[in-house]
C-alpha cells in the first residue's frame, strides 16, 4: 500500500475526506483509503506510465491479499535419493538398507543415480536389450512395495532411475530425459551428465546426476564441466526449457571434489574421531561455492558422515594400496574425501514491484507469472537425512542418500484420463476398454492404453497393448471405447490394471481400478478326458 500511495501523491485532486494516517491499521481507514483510490484510478489516463504502475502494483496487492485470505491445503512427500559410484560392480545381494525398505515411512519417490555402472562391450549390448542388473534389481525389489520405474536414462556408466508409487504416477508428467558427455573433449560417456525432468502435481522437478572429472587439482574444470551440461541441457517445455527454469533441482553424483591442503594424517585422525567439521573449510565444492555464481544458489546438508572415496574394496578401511606410475614410480594413496553429493536449488522467488524497480515498468510477463505460481503454489523443501551407509563395500565408494520432505500444494488432483475394463475379461472373447477424458490433454494416434498384472515394474512391464485412435469402436464427447483382441489376453488370467499412456506428455496419465481376467480352464477340462 506504500507504493499505492507514492504513486498517487502526484495527483492533483480535491478530496472532500481526510483520513488520518494513524489510522490507517484499522479496517475504516482502510475503507477509507480503497473508496479515495478509486476516485483518483478513475482520473489516471491510460496511456500514461503511471496508470501501467498503479495497475501492477493493484494487481500485486491482490494477489497477496488473495492467498492469504485463502489458505491453501499443502501435502507432503518423501523423496529417496541414492548416488553411488559402484565401480563396475554388480549390485550385493541385499540393499534393503540403501533403500530403507524397512523404514515406516515409506517414500513417494526414489531417485537412484550410479556412476561407473559396468559398460564393457559385451554387457552394453546386452543392456541395451535387457535391463541392467542394476535396473532389474531395483525393479524386482521395488514393484511389490507398489513402485514403478516411471524413467531411467543411461550413458555408458552413468545411470539415472526414477521410481514413484503407484498413486502419484497419473500425475507425473511431461517426462523427459536427456545426456551430455564431456569425456575426452565432449566425445566420450564415461563422464558428465544425464538427467530426468517431470511435472509432479504440476511442480516442474529436474534430476542431475553427474561425474565429473577426477584428480585433486581440477577443481576448476569441474566447475567449468558442471556449467557446460547446465547450459548444453535443454528440454522441449515451454515451462521449463532449461535446468535452471525448473522449480526445484537436484545436482548429484561422483562430482569428485576433494579435500586440499590438509595432510593424509590429519585428514585421517578428523575422520577417526569424528571432527568432520574441521576438514570442511578445505573441501573444495564448499571452498568453490564461495567463488563461483553458478554454485551459489545450491543448498547442500552438513558433511556429518565419513568421506565416502576412497576405500579399499571389500573393507571400511581407507585406501592403503600403492599406485604404479608410467615410469614404475610408486604414487601416494589416495586422501579420503567427500567426492559423492547431494545438492539442491530451490528457483529464487520473482521480487513484486517496489520502490526498487521503480525504473522498470514492473515485472516481465515471465517472472509475473513465477510470482503468481510460487504465491499460489508454494513448494518448500526440508532434508532430513544426509549420510553415508557404510556397510557396503563391492566399491572403492560408499553410497550416499538424501531423504527429502516436499511441501507443496497441488495445482490439480483430477488425472487426465479415467478408464475402466468393460464387462468380463478372457481370453475367449474379445474385449473392451471405456475411458474419458476428464480434461484437455494433447491426445495423438501414437497414445496407447496397455494390460498389465498388479504389481508391475515400469512402464514398459505391459502384458499387451492397443493404439487408442487404431481401435475405437464407439466415442462421443465423454465416453470412448477401444476394442481389444482376444489373442492380445493372457490365457491365465490374473488381477490386471489398465494405464493409457500420452506420447506426446510421455507418461501415463490414467490408471483403472483392479479387475480379474479370467483363466480359461476348459481346454484343461478337455485334456484331461482325452
């Protein structure tokens, strides 16, 4: 209301009330004032640059008044983050406690990004046709527990997976993956980085999960690689066409910044009686973040674990072998440090008109519409856990996890598609599916609505499909039907579900209520007469 008033002191008019600027915290005065500004809005002209002022600044005053007066409902999620560098190893046979399988808060989503996932000739073309062990156990583990793998993307070994429950998968959109190698000038994948961006609830998410180059003296182009995969990376999402247009990022991985100028022993003896704190100052992501604008806006949770690299395998001891050079010299071992991170960066919020901006005619129509969002739709994130889990020992790299409340208020709670199984399901009589859409989607003759067992483990997990526009029967404006063959239905039945799929939102954006299909068992019958 202070720039209401600054802006119409210039006005020359009568007023025939006076109001005391003492009271202008009482309800009256206020009245009182709103009835003077829309006298005087009535004698602005509307070609004059003051009009445009006093017309944001109203619709600012507004907007706040709004929202507060209507507090929205906010919900909480759980988000479970993993990186590990696994140094080519095949996956133990138990990662219950990586995941906290066990834990009584289950969370919503699990992110899982490697490092050096095996990608040796043979093995990569294999993995190219069948999932990665990685993949495939992490999937066998988590789809009982009501997971899916909604997106995964690998770079030779990189990797980078994305589980949600079941629930929330309608509301997962807009999903797109993308890589960028900086491995020998830009030509190679053994390092950089890959990522997953989405729309969840409407909240624009990005996952980074990056390796970046080694060895204590190159800080700096660890720096300069980071900066080259923000800006290489783009995304076709008129909300968020860059990394850095996204709500909320996650920047993660081997990023293999060490810990400088402290000797072995020191370093070690800090780490032996658990004065973490001391080695901080010479971490060099900290020291960097100091320096560097593109790190400054990343938060990151206090370093109170062990360093994480670099260990000797099958063991918790830190590294005790000695290294051949080129020239048959012996090199020094390796000082522990905390290569393996967890950062965040939450987008600055838009600043509304003040007297600040005074010179510019308010805000763009670009950071308007961030300002009205982020009023309209907070989102505030919390960490809870940041640590190392110790216990594994297949790497030369402990794996470190992040556990993550996100406070946000939905910007819708209706999926985009409904759909139901009509009638009785088997495999001896052709079938029908009815969905509706419940809103506007960008619907197109490559969506497909897929078959699938309870319990499946990612999209692709489908028992069969059909392609929506290829196999209508019947439609009008609310109700469509989509035929489905015989042939297509598993002779043995089972509880199934039915997701239709958006290509051009990349995701699943309808699921239907559990059905039965039935077992055929007559030709069983008939065998056993024969």
């Amino acid at each position: 209301m202070d720039e209401i008033t600054r802006l119409l002191g210039s006005i020359e008019r009568k007023r025939t009330e006076s109001v005391s600027t003492q009271s202008t915290g009482s309800k009256l005065a206020l009245l009182h004032r709103l009835h003077q500004l829309m006298t005087c809005v009535e004698d602005l002209n509307p070609k004059n640059e003051l009009h445009e002022k006093v017309v944001k600044t109203l619709d600012y005053a507004f907007l706040v008044c709004g929202k507060r007066a209507n507090k929205p409902k906010k919900d909480s999620f759980r988000l479970h983050m993993v990186t590990w560098n696994v140094a080519t190893a095949d996956p133990p046979d138990d990662v219950t406690t990586l995941l906290h399988l066990n834990s009584p808060k289950s969370p919503d989503l699990y992110v899982i990004g490697l490092q050096e996932v095996y990608s040796g000739p043979l093995r990569f073309v294999s993995d190219a046709v069948f999932d990665d062990p990685w993949s495939y156990l992490l999937m066998s583990l988590l789809a009982p527990q009501k997971y899916i793998k909604v997106s995964s993307i690998r770079m030779q070994g990189l990797l980078l997976l994305f589980f949600s429950k079941l629930e929330h998968v309608p509301f997962i959109r807009d999903v797109q993956a993308t890589y960028t190698r900086t491995g020998l000038f830009g030509y190679w994948g053994n390092k950089g980085g890959v990522s997953i961006r989405l729309s969840f609830y409407g909240h624009t998410l990005c996952f980074l999960n990056c390796h970046l180059a080694a060895h204590m003296n190159y800080a700096s182009e660890r720096v300069d690689e980071f900066e080259y995969i923000m800006d290489m990376q783009s995304f076709d999402c008129k909300r968020a066409p860059t990394i850095v247009d996204h709500r909320l990022v996650f920047w993660f991985g081997d990023l293999n910044f060490r810990i400088q100028d402290h000797g072995m022993h020191f370093v070690r003896t800090c780490i032996d009686k658990q004065n973490y704190s001391l080695l901080w100052s010479k971490d060099q992501l900290i020291m960097m973040k100091q320096k560097e604008q593109v790190l400054q806006e990343f938060e990151e949770g206090p370093l109170d674990f062990q360093p994480t690299y670099k260990f000797d395998r099958s063991s918790d001891t830190y590294d005790t072998r000695l290294y051949n050079t080129w020239f048959g010299f012996n090199a020094k071992k390796r000082k522990p440090a905390w290569t393996d991170r967890i950062l965040w960066r939450l987008r600055p919020k838009a600043l509304p008109p003040d007297e600040e901006n005074e010179n510019k005619v308010g805000l763009d129509a670009k950071k308007l519409k961030q300002l009205e969002e982020d009023m309209e739709y907070p989102l505030k994130i919390r960490q809870d856990v940041y640590t190392s889990i110790m216990e594994y020992s297949i790497s030369d790299h402990k794996p470190v996890i992040g556990i993550f409340t996100l406070e946000l208020r939905k910007m819708y709670e209706t999926p985009l598609v409904r759909l139901r199984a009509e009638g009785d399901w088997s495999a001896d009589i052709d079938a029908m599916v009815v969905y509706s859409p419940l809103q506007p989607f960008p619907s197109s003759t490559w969506d497909w609505i897929g078959l699938y067992k309870v319990g499946f483990s990612s999209v692709s997990d489908y028992i069969t499909y059909t392609w929506v526009k290829d196999d209508e029967v019947a439609f009008n404006e609310e109700v469509i039907q989509v035929y489905v063959s015989k042939e297509e239905i598993p002779v043995q039945g089972g509880d199934c579900v039915l997701c239709y799929y958006c290509n051009a939102l990349k995701c699943i954006i309808g699921i239907s209520e559990p059905f039965q299909v039935m077992e055929i068992i007559h030709e069983k019958i008939l065998l056993s007469f024969i």
